[in-house]
C-alpha cells in the first residue's frame, strides 16, 4: 500500500511532522491530501476537499467541534482520547493529595502553626475516590490511587467493569455508590447529560472531609452550589483546573477561598502534551495507512 497523504495544519511544528512521517504518511498541500491532522481549535478549520477522508484532532474534549464534523458527514474525525490520560490522571491525584494534606492551608502559612494545622491533615489511604468518567484518565488515576491503598469507584457509560476498580456503575447509578464515596474526580466528556452532573444535592451528600476534583470541564459541576458548599464547610474542598465560567473571573469568590484550589486548565502542559500528541498521531497514520480502526474515534451521536 502506498503512504498516505496527510496534510498538517501550518506551523504546527517539527514534532507533529516528524510523527506523521515516522507513521507511514508523506506530508502534502491539502488539496492532494487523504487527511488533515489539526492541533487547534475549529477557529480558521479549513474548507475540506471532497479527497480528505480523516481528521485528527488535537483536543480530546470535542464538544466545540460539533459544527464542524456535521458538516462531514462522511469524514471520520478523531480526537486525541487517550493521549493525555497519564498527565492528567498525575495533575488530579496531585489536587487529591494536595487537598486530603491540606496543602494549601501551609502554603498559606507565615507562621509556624504546627498544632493548628496538623489537626486537619487527612489521608488518601483508606479512602474510596469515585471517579466520573472512567475513561482514560480515569483508568490512569485508578492505577496511581492503588498503590496508596485506595478503593475506586468507576462511573462510566457502558457499566462495563472497569479494571482496577472495586465497583463499576453507569452515571444513571452514580446515587447508589454516592453515600460510599469520601472523594470525586470528574473525568467525564461535556454532553448535556454530564451539564451539572455534581450539583448541590449531591454536594450535599458528600462528607465533611470530602474533596471534589474537575479536570475534565466545568460545565460539570455547579459552581455557584459548589461555592456555598465551600462556603458552609459542606465539603472540605474543591481542586479545579476546569472552571463555570472560564476562564474564571478576577473577583470570583473561588480565587479567594483557602478550601479551594485553583489551576488554570493546564493539567496537560505544553511540553508534555506535544509529545504525547505526537505519539498518538503517529500510531493513527499507521493504522491509516495499514487500512486498520483509527484510535478515538468520534462518536457524532454520543458527542465525544
């Protein structure tokens, strides 16, 4: 079979080109091309020929790409699903840790207050962390949170078992394990099913010393509930790299809570993210051009 034509968005960089080559493909103008593979977002997405049969996009979150991949109905799209899995699974367990050692409240510290502060430091072990959207990063997380004698909960679509964890349910099961759970990760795609998903009831139904993670988006969870529940010590805290609205306003009442830990939806850094990118788009011009199943392809009906 002769290597496929795959055009590249320009500038993208050296890494993404060498990539596509060390998969199989030789790098040609658009017009001649089979694919496209496009590392930002749907602003200045090119008119597609009627020769381009695949897409590869650079985000795994595709819910701003809906416009787009309707107008093709017959081009297969993929996301980068999967590539960045390891790097977020380290950002979340980072906040969970983070939160349980009440990391912020010494960091904010300019005294020694050792009999204050230790009082209020937690630990993971022991614990069971329900993770919401046991995807990839769920998965990720899983293996990272095992070693530090955590039990995990697994919520994903299906309810297929999800390895690692003790128990998996659907999202229309998520109340069942709810009273179980010490801890929340929210890893879940951006649908209309998943808007709100970690509202004020089920904020209300977590323990004291509960603390919500969202690094998936913030659409997810309720932000003015999940400001009371701060507020009112409902929950000991919240880890946020995605934010409802974002980016997050100067004055929002989150920038100033110690309860709450605030980073800038850079969970997948630039370096990193670039290399795992390029691994992920190597492995898809290989199977492209071996004619076998792309990895992450997007689903037109589930949205992600």
């Amino acid at each position: 079979m002769s290597a496929p034509l795959i055009a590249l968005q320009e500038n993208i960089g050296a890494e993404l080109t060498d990539a596509v080559t060390s998969g199989g493909g030789t790098v040609v103008p658009l017009d001649d091309a089979d694919a496209l593979v496009w590392k930002t977002g749907p602003q200045d997405f090119p008119t597609l020929p009627a020769n381009v049969r695949w897409v590869q996009l650079g985000s795994a979150g595709v819910e701003q790409w809906g416009d787009e991949i309707a107008k093709h109905p017959d081009v297969t799209f993929t996301s980068a699903a999967g590539a960045y899995s390891d790097i977020i699974a380290e950002h979340a367990l980072m906040m969970l840790l983070a939160g349980v050692r009440t990391l912020p409240a010494h960091l904010a510290a300019t005294s020694w207050q050792n009999a204050e502060l230790a009082d209020g430091v937690g630990t993971l072990r022991g614990s069971t962390v329900t993770i919401v959207g046991a995807g990839g990063i769920g998965r990720s997380l899983i293996s990272m949170l095992a070693p530090l004698g955590v039990t995990s909960i697994a919520v994903n679509r299906s309810g297929r078992d999800v390895p690692g964890a003790t128990r998996t349910v659907t999202a229309d099961e998520l109340d069942e394990v709810w009273d179980d759970t010490d801890h929340v990760v929210i890893a879940a795609p951006a649908t209309a099913e998943t808007a709100h998903i970690v509202g004020a009831d089920r904020l209300h139904r977590l323990k004291a010393h509960s603390w919500v993670v969202n690094i998936a988006r913030g659409s997810l969870v309720d932000t003015d509930a999940l400001v009371e529940a701060l507020r009112t010590g409902t929950i000991a805290g919240a880890g946020l790299d995605v934010t409802d609205p974002e980016p997050l306003p100067d004055g929002h009442p989150l920038w100033t809570m110690r309860s709450a830990m605030i980073t800038p939806h850079d969970s997948n850094p630039t370096g990193p993210r670039t290399a795992a990118l390029a691994r992920h788009v190597e492995a898809n011009v290989a199977r492209f051009a071996a004619g076998e199943p792309l990895a992450a392809v997007v689903d037109r009906d589930a949205g992600y």
